[in-house]
C-alpha cells in the first residue's frame, strides 16, 4: 500500500517536471505557438492521468487527505500551466499589419488578361507627368493616359488589381490651381469629394501621395484622396504610400512620412501618441486603411520595424 507521503512526493515530483517544461515553453517565440497548445493540453490530461493512478491506491489510515480530490487539482494545475505560458511568452511580437498582403508593383494585371503598368513621362528637363497604359492580352495599347499636366512634377508609383479594384497611386511636389492639376484632369464627376483629403492643402514643395481608384473602362480616376503629413505649423510636407492592397474590404496601404502623419478620421487630425523617437530611419511608418469610398481613413497605426 503506497501512503500518503509517497503519494505527496510522487505528486510534487510530477508537478515540479511540469513546472520544468513550463518553463522551458514560455522562451519559445510565438511562432511556436502551434507547439505550445497541444502540449500544455497534453501535460493537462497527463496529470488526469496520474491522477487516476493515485486514486488506485489507498490513503494510510492515518491520513486525512482526500486522493478523490486529485483529478480537480490536476485539472486546475493544467489550465494554470496553460495560462502561465500563454501570458508569460517573452521577446518581441510580430506586427500583425507587417503580415497584410500588399502591392509595391509598377505593373498589374486583370482578370481579363489587360495589363496596366504605371509611371511617369520626362516631358522637359525639370517637370514629369504621371500616367497609366493599358494593354490588351495581345500587348495593344488600349489606352494612355496623363493624371496630371502642369508644371507640377508628378509621378505614378504603384498599382494593384485587386478584389475587382483597380488602385494607384500617384505623387505630386505641390499644389495647383489649374484644369489639368490631377484632382480636375482626367477625373469622373466627384472623383475628389466627400474624401478624406481633395487636395495637396497649403504650403508647396514637398513630395505627397494620393492613392486613387481608377475606372479600367476609361482610365479616369473614379474616386481618390490626398495622403499628406503636416509640419508642426500645419503646412504640408512629404508622406509616400509605398504598398497598397485590400484587407477585408477595406483599402490597405502602408507609408512613410517625413513629419506628424493622419490619424483616424475624415480630415486631417495629427496621430495622436507619437513622437520623434518612433522615427525608424528619420521617417515615420505606418499602416493605413481607408474607406472603400475614400471618405475617411478608419485605421492608422504606427510600424515598429521597416517594410521596405
């Protein structure tokens, strides 16, 4: 007959090899979480087990402890170890908004074969218009298209097809009143209102983004927004979208921006809870979505490592 001690030995025995795995578990990464959760759920049916192994024995006589309480506690003990090692996993966590899938491509193709590449004609020696070409299957032009004809310096950046939408994004080095300025030129009726932004606001020089949906019809811009930070005195200054995408429905990009980006919101309010030091390389990087209507930007938050 094995007493009540040899129980209380056995069992602490056992506790202590778990508490040992324990340990070991909760210096793994999170990477290795598909490790970690069957084998907290074995060490908690192996402690029902010994459990069960103890009630086969009797308590010495003398003995006030009730053995019909171990599998209780041997279940209690194992949603401990669980919790313990879900809660106590050390070292840095990836960014989840590192892990949405987004375009940096100059080149996109459709569902129909057409293919759509982006960039910029050097139409003198200081001035560049941006434009999108669409071919056919057979490598035809279908159209060619200039958003922006001003001396302006503009460019095309990036393109994706993507859940049926065509997306792009342009740059400018400032403002204008003229026809043929991107947010005029080569738009359909509303392009640029009711948006976030409608326009490259005050100030002129730096470099912004505006990220649009383009009509793959007629190559118009459909709808879009100016994506823009701002100096402390509210001026303008540069922001590049770098990636763009969808995420559940929503329009996914990621930028980085020389002084105070947007936070959320469908205006320009400065992102709260930031400072110089989450610079990463002088810039600071951030993960956006946007409406699907342009409206309103409905996600921001900062990067803690580079995506580029």
């Amino acid at each position: 007959m094995l007493s009540t001690q040899n129980n209380g030995e056995l069992y602490a025995s056992t506790s202590t090899a778990v508490c040992l795995l324990t340990s070991f578990i909760r210096h793994l990464s999170s990477d290795n979480l598909d490790f970690l959760l069957p084998t907290i759920t074995s060490i908690h049916f192996n402690m029902i087990a010994i459990s069960g192994f103890f009630n086969k024995f009797e308590p010495s006589p003398n003995s006030n402890f009730n053995m019909k309480k171990l599998p209780f506690l041997a279940g209690v003990f194992g949603l401990f170890c669980f919790y313990s090692c879900q809660s106590g996993i050390e070292g840095p966590q990836p960014d989840p908004n590192l892990n949405v899938v987004l375009s940096k491509d100059t080149e996109a193709i459709d569902t129909y074969g057409n293919t759509y590449k982006i960039g910029y004609d050097q139409v003198s020696s200081i001035n560049q218009d941006p434009y999108i070409r669409k071919t056919n299957s057979n490598g035809e032009t279908v159209w060619k298209i200039r958003y922006e004809e001003t001396p302006v310096d503009g460019r095309g950046t990036v393109i994706a097809f993507v859940d049926g939408k065509l997306l792009a994004v342009f740059t400018l080095d400032g403002g204008s009143t003229d026809a043929k300025y991107l947010n005029k030129h080569q738009v359909m009726d509303g392009a640029f209102s009711g948006v976030f932004q409608s326009g490259y606001e005050r100030g002129g020089g730096p470099k912004v983004s505006i990220i649009c949906e383009i009509d793959p019809e007629s190559g118009k811009i459909k709808k879009g927004s100016f994506v823009t930070a701002r100096l402390t005195n509210g001026n303008t200054n540069s922001l590049t979208i770098r990636e763009i995408g969808m995420n559940k429905g929503k329009i996914a990009f990621r930028v980085s921006a020389a002084a105070w980006p947007p936070g959320v919101g469908n205006k320009y309010i400065r992102m709260p809870d930031i400072t110089d030091a989450d610079r990463i390389d002088n810039a600071f990087l951030i993960y956006y979505e946007i409406e699907g209507d342009f409206s309103a930007i409905s996600k921001a938050e900062l990067l803690r490592e580079t995506f580029y």
